[in-house]
C-alpha cells in the first residue's frame, strides 16, 4: 500500500472537530472529519471503539496508550499523530489536538478537538530536514569528488528517493559525474550508468540545466536522461525534479531525482528546490574555489620544480621535462614546444608528447600561416581556442586538425631580442581553460625562455674560452685565421670565410670553410668574385668601416639585393644561404679583416646574441692575430740577432784566437826576449781581457741556441759528485781563502744529463756564491737525489738579495745595483743557467733573506 497525498483527491477537507464524552463514551464527529476519514456525512457510528478501528494497526497501541494517559495524569491537552485506514485501505497521516475539561476533582469529563490531514505538514517538515540534512553534510567539505558522493547520498537518503545523479557540464554535453541509488532498484543500475552523456536540451535534466532553474515531471515516463528507466518505474520511481548548478563563472550541471512518492510540485516544493540548488551551488562554488586554489598551488609548485630543473640540467631535457610536466599538470594529451625558423614564417617540434610517430623532431618545417601558432606569434601573449571546430580567428593547422584537436592554448616562447618559438598545450575533448592555466603556462614558458638563454650564454662563454685556447695555441698569422674560420664551422655555422684587408685597404679572402667539403670550392670563387671584384658593395664598405652586418632570414628580395650577376645567383641558391651574420676582425684601431657566418641547410637561427658572441669572437681573432704578428717579428728579429751573433762570433773567433796564442807566447818568452816588466803586464791585460772577451762571445752563443729554440742536450752518464769536486778545486784555485764545504748523499753520484752544460750552471752558482759571500766567503753545496730528480742547493753567507731586485734576479741583463758598483759582468750568467736547465727539464730557484745569505737550487731529471 501507498500514503495518499491530499492533493490528489480535490474537494477533500484537510481539518475537521470531534467531541468525546468520557463517561458516556460518545464520540461525535463533524461532517468535514467524516469526510477526512473517507465517510459520507452520518456514516460515522458514534462510539470510541469505532475510532480506534480506524486508526493504522500498527499505531493503534500507541495512540490508545497516548490518549490514556492524557486523560488519567491530569494533562490539560492532548497532541498524537498517527494513521488512519481509510475504506479504500491507503493510509492517512493524522495530527490530532485536544482539550481536555475536567470536574472538581481532576477527572476527565469532556475532550475536544480537531483532526488534521498531516500530509502536507509532514511533507514540509521531511523537506526542512533534508534542507538542513543537507547543508550540514556538505558543511567542511572541500573536495568536489568527495562532496558529490556526500550529496548525492544525503538527498536519497532524506527525500526517500530512488535515483540521484549528478550531471556535468563536459564537452557541450552533460556527462553523468555521479549517481546513487536505493536498494530497491539494483546495482545494474550505476554500471549502466557509467560515461552516460546526454546533450544539452535532452531530458528534464537538459531542461532544467538549458532555462537554468529547476524543473520537474510527474510523468516518470518522460524522463528520457533516467538509467535504466524500466528498472526504475518498477521499483516505484513516480515522479522526477532536477535542480541546477550553477557557479559564479556559470552553469556547472544539474542534479537529477526520482521520488519513489508521489510529489504534488506546488509554492512549497518550488522553493524547497530553490534552497537546494543554492545549498548545492554554494558547496560546488566553495568547493570549486578551493579546487582552483589547490591547482593554482599546484601549478606553482610544478613552474618551480621546472627552474630548479633548468638550473641543474642541459637545454635539451629540460625541455622535455617541460612537456611533460605541462602534460600531467594541466591532464592534456598534446604538448608541443616549436622552435622559429630564420624565415619567421615556418617552425619546428623540437619536443612534445602525444602526437603520433615521426613528428617530434621532423627536419621539414612546418608553416605558421594561418595557425594557432602563428596568432600567438603575432599576438605576443597567450592564446586560447575553445573550439578548434568553430575557431575563426585562424585555422586549425595541419597536425592539430588531423589529431583531431579540439580545445588548446598557447604562448610565446621569448627571449631578449625576439621570439625563441611557441610553446602549446592541446585536448581532443572540450577543455575549459582557466586564468590560472594560461598563468601557469605563460610561466612554464618563461622558464624555458630563461633556460634557452642560459643556454645560449653557457655555450657562447665555452665557445669563446675554447676558442681563446685555439686562437692562443697558435703562433702563425694565417693558421690563426684558418683556425677561426674551422672554429666557427664546428660551432655554430655551415659556412664561413675570413678575409684580410691589405694595406691599400682591398679585401682578400683568407680562408673558406664549409660543412660540406664539395661546397668549399663553390663558395670560395663566390666570396672572391664577391669581395675582390665588387669593392665597393655596402657589404664590404660597411666591414671596412668596422660595422657588423646582420641578415636574420636572406628573402628572395635579399638575395636579389645582393647580385644581378646569374652565375652568382645560381652560387648563392646552390649553397642554401638562409642567414648571416658579418664582423670585423680588429688589431687596434685598424680593421685587419671580417668574418663571414651562415647558416644554410642546418637552418639555425641566428639571435643578437650571436652576433654579440662573433663580435668578441672577432675582437679576440683580431688580437691573436696582432700577437701572431707581432710573434712573427719577434721570431724574426732572434733569427737576425742569431745570424749577427753567429757571424760576429765567427769573424772575431779568429783574431780573438791569434791575440791569446801570441799574448800567452810573450808571456812564456818575456824574460827571454827581455820585456821590461811593465811591457809583460801589459801583455798579461791582453790576454785576459782577450780571454774575457771569448768568454762572452760563448755566452751569446749559448743564449742564441738557447732562445731560439735549437737546443740539443748532450747527454752522458755523470758523476755528478765528481764534478762538483773539480769545478770546487778550479774556484779555491781562484779564491783560496774562499771556504766551501760539499755534502753528497752518495759517492759516486751518477747521473745521465748533459755534463757541459750542468758544469756551466754549477760553475756560475758557485762563482757568485763565493763573488757576494761574506768575508771571508763560506759557501755550503748539498748534493742530493729524489725520485726521478737530483737536486744541488748552493748557500752563501753574504747580506742576500734585496727584496726589491729578487723579481728581476733571473731576467737578461739584469744586475743589481749593489753587483754592478762592484763586480764586472753583463748579466747573462744567471739568465742563461735557468734557460738551460729549464731545457733539460728542470728548474732552477732562489731563496733569500736580506742579512741571511741566498740560497739557489737547481734541479734536474736524472734520465737514467
């Protein structure tokens, strides 16, 4: 059985009087109440027994158990509700109110009342409850997922409902986001109800989501959106309503119901499913807001992760994170990173994720003509296309349109001077973007910008540090420009020419270098003819100048700008220039030559960083250049010092060889041939300064071989402590009162070196030793071996060095102020002893101390 809705039977009356005489036990009935009770007028038979008969069994106990008590503890009143059974067996909710009169003594003698129909009473107070059942059940809810299961669960629950779905707005559709159903319909149900989609204007919920209030239907068969109609109409579903969702950027949905009572959708219902629809929009709204603001974290957080990815690995993967990070974050299929061509006109995926096999890093350009690429492009801030379908601004492309794309955004990729490229976000389905994802996207894009950048500066500072040590390693003029132009080729072009202009300021081509070896011939008479033939092109007027020339894409119009000449032309089309960039190369204030770059079938683009890059490219060339040059003079002007050194020695050695045989022949026959004393010292002065003077002819002999790099060691198995000892005797033969006192480790002490040059080096160290020792001189020689190594440490017990000549000690020609007031020499000695054991792979160093003596050390490699 049902419980009949008042409503549904017009000319019923909703309240009637009765009267109750306790002690008779007669009951009296208004006309009104009799017909409440399913009667005709005077059916009623009077008596309390008639009464309870109509009340529902199942309350009758309760209500006989109510009224006694009412009578029997001295109540002035009476309140019961309860059911009444009417003749056609559907139930009647009653609420029943009394007085109760009583005599003297507290009896009750007399109840009166009414008899009210309590349906509609019942009713309100069911939909009150579901009201406030609902509300504080989405109270502190945050998560729409998790809220819609409190809702829809809450309404069947309290409204005593079959079906409650929750629908969406999705893709011009409503898709069916959840759905509870009572016990009694089935689990078939909710599979069957699984990725349900209805259009927009199907069903009552359609309706009532199309006008944007609710709507309802008690015709259950005209619900067309309902799951499983049948099993829901069997399992009691009367009628239906729907109520709207809706945000403050929109309808979001509907929420959809099946009464399993009957539902008369009078003022009363009309507002109950206002209050809901805002109970439930105010929750979406809440919970939608903190959805936005959990994602907008998100988002910041995944653009964070980005940078300090950016910071710690190559452009390359960098970008790939990028796009899949974009991916996952925004739950897009497609994501494209497009890198500008020199034309501006075409681009490149240098990554992306989703699009099918071979388009990622496809070499054949993709045009941006009327594309979404292209509008952003030109528009220069993020773009988003709803609808791809019916997008007017521009078309939807070859690749997105064949992938069936269909919502998307995207934004510039920028970087200082101009666009790097585009970087695009895109769904088959229909994809309602946010401010926020644009934000995030914009941000997503701004890294890849700072990472590109960096990028850009990380490689033009290692290219120009390598480029330096290349430019450096060499010591010719032309190898260095030949250097330069391979350099530039390996790094960052497909061609490149050098040229030097001459005296008479006419341009000459160097060097030609190309990626491709066939080619150089081709481009190396092109460049000749271009340069040499046409001096008075503004190319080479503008490189004469020192001015930089920058072609970002070579057009048509500018190739045609650059010749009339066919042959050339064909030249220029066969090399695929498709730009370039020009820069002077400087010595000084002088432009010595010009470098030219291009890009041809690699298609790289060039930026102004590129050109800042080959401008320090060429001011370093121009200064190794001067250094070569200058390096060319010095090696030059050794070779002339070298051959007048070894003339003038030559052409001296032999007088010089006649003035010693003749003076030490005086020498031995003075007394013989009758010199007068004066006559034999004067001879003695000629033959020791002859000596002296074949001495440093030696020495500039020596030091020529030395500087010029002609050294060759005459390597023999030495006792180097026997040496050490003669050239000792030799010095206290000299000086006798010079102590000098030899600590060797070993003895023998052999050792394979040169012996005639380490005896020079010896001999110098212990001749100053003993020339600026104290007085008397103490000099201590230490003689000792390490790995490998021999080691001679020769001290004095002079005043030392003064601090301020120890930086020149070893420099040619250099003499101490205090030396050169009281000794002879020219200041070679020392300079020629480093010289000579840095070429036999060792070392030679000082210490010393002002008032403490000097210490030299020399040491070198025992090649044994």
């Amino acid at each position: 059985m049902t419980t009949r809705n008042t409503c549904a039977a017009p000319g019923v009356p909703s309240v009637g009087t009765w009267e109750w005489d306790v002690a008779t036990g007669r009951v009296t009935w208004s006309t009104a109440l009799q017909r409440l009770h399913g009667l005709t007028p005077g059916a009623f038979g009077g008596t309390f027994e008639e009464f309870a008969r109509d009340i529902d069994p199942a309350d009758r106990e309760r209500v006989m158990a109510s009224i006694d008590a009412a009578v029997t503890r001295g109540a002035p009143s009476y309140q019961a509700d309860y059911r009444i059974v009417l003749p056609d067996g559907t139930r009647q909710p009653i609420r029943a109110l009394a007085e109760i009169e009583r005599d003297d003594g507290g009896r009750a003698v007399r109840l009166r009342g009414t008899c009210m129909d309590a349906s509609t009473l019942q009713e309100s107070q069911r939909r009150r409850r579901a009201e406030r059942a609902l509300s504080d059940a989405l109270f502190g809810v945050d998560e729409i997922d998790s809220g819609i299961d409190v809702l829809t669960n809450t309404l069947g629950d309290t409204l005593r409902l079959l079906y409650v779905g929750y629908w969406e707005d999705h893709d011009d559709a409503l898709r069916l986001r959840a759905l509870w159903v009572s016990s009694v319909v089935g689990p078939g149900v909710i599979e069957a109800a699984r990725g349900r989609v209805i259009a927009h204007d199907e069903g009552l919920t359609g309706l009532c989501f199309t006008r944007g209030r609710p709507a309802w239907s008690e015709d259950l068969e005209g619900v067309v959106d309902v799951v499983r109609h049948d099993d829901t109409i069997a399992a009691g579903g009367h009628c239906a309503f729907s109520i709207p969702v809706r945000t403050r950027s929109g309808l979001r949905g509907a929420v959809t119901c099946i009464s399993a009572e009957p539902i008369v959708f009078d003022d009363d219902w009309s507002r109950t499913l206002d209050s809901a629809s805002a109970i439930v929009s105010q929750f979406v709204e809440r919970a939608a807001t903190r959805d936005e603001l959990r994602r907008r974290a998100a988002q910041q957080t995944v653009a964070a992760h980005l940078g300090q990815f950016a910071t710690d690995h190559p452009l390359q993967p960098t970008i790939e994170e990028c796009v899949r990070l974009i991916s996952e974050t925004l739950e897009v299929e497609y994501v494209k990173v497009l890198q500008l061509l020199p034309d501006g006109q075409h681009v490149r995926m240098v990554a992306g994720t989703g699009w099918r096999a071979g388009v990622v890093g496809n070499p054949a350009p993709e045009g941006i003509a009327d594309s979404p690429a292209g509008f952003t492009l030109a528009a220069g801030s993020p773009v988003i296309v709803a609808d791809l379908r019916t997008e007017t601004r521009f078309g939807g492309g070859a690749l997105l349109t064949s992938h069936q794309v269909r919502s998307g955004m995207s934004t510039v990729i920028d970087s200082s001077d101009e666009p790097w490229g585009v970087l695009g976000a895109y769904s088959a389905g229909r994809v309602n973007f946010t401010a926020d994802d644009t934000a995030f996207l914009a941000a997503m894009a701004h890294t890849l910008a700072s990472a590109i950048e960096q990028s850009h500066h990380d490689a033009a500072r290692e290219f120009l540090l390598h480029a330096s040590d290349v430019l450096a390693s060499s010591t010719s003029y032309h190898a260095t420009l030949s250097d330069l132009a391979h350099l530039v080729i390996d790094e960052m072009a497909d061609w490149c020419t050098v040229h030097v202009v001459d005296e008479d300021g006419k341009p000459r081509t160097l060097e030609v270098a190309h990626r491709d070896p066939a080619k150089v011939e081709l481009l190396r008479s092109m460049r000749e003819r271009d340069l040499e033939g046409r001096q008075d092109s503004r190319l080479t007027t503008r490189l004469v100048a020192g001015e930089s020339v920058f072609i970002p894409y070579v057009s048509a119009d500018v190739l045609r700008g650059f010749t009339t000449d066919e042959r050339r032309a064909g030249a220029l089309a066969q090399l695929g220039l498709q730009a370039f960039i020009a820069v002077p190369i400087r010595t000084g204030d002088r432009v010595a030559g010009a470098m030219l770059v291009a890009s041809a079938e690699s298609a790289r683009r060039y930026t102004r960083d590129d050109v800042r890059t080959l401008e320090e490219l060429g001011r370093r060339a121009g200064i190794a250049v001067e250094t070569a040059r200058l390096y060319e003079q010095l090696r030059e002007a050794l070779r002339t010092r070298e051959d007048f050194v070894t003339i003038a020695s030559h052409e001296l050695r032999s007088p010089l060889t006649s003035i010693l045989g003749f003076s030490r022949r005086l020498q031995r026959r003075g007394d013989v041939d009758g010199l007068s004393e004066s006559a034999i010292e004067d001879v003695a002065t000629i033959s020791s300064e002859a000596e002296r003077m074949r001495r440093t002819l030696s020495l500039f002999l020596e030091m020529a071989g030395l500087e010029s790099g002609r050294f060759v060691a005459d390597e023999a198995d030495v006792d180097f402590a026997e040496l050490i000892e003669r050239e000792r005797e030799a010095l206290l033969r000299e000086t006798p009162l010079a102590r000098v006192q030899v600590s060797c480790s070993e003895s023998p002490f052999p050792v394979w070196t040169d012996p005639e040059r380490v005896r020079h080096i010896v001999s110098n160290l212990l001749g100053n030793a003993v020339k600026y020792g104290g007085e008397p001189p103490s000099v201590q020689v230490v003689l000792e071996r390490a790995p490998g190594r021999v080691g001679v440490s020769v001290r004095d017990n002079g005043q030392g060095i003064a601090p301020v000549d120890q930086p020149h000690i070893f420099e040619r020609h250099y003499r101490s102020p205090a030396s050169a007031n009281g000794t002879r020499g020219l200041g070679l000695g020392l300079y020629i002893s480093r010289l000579i054991a840095q070429r036999l792979g060792g070392s030679l160093t000082f210490t010393s101390t002002p008032g403490g003596g000097t210490e030299f050390r020399l040491e070198i490699p025992d090649n044994r």
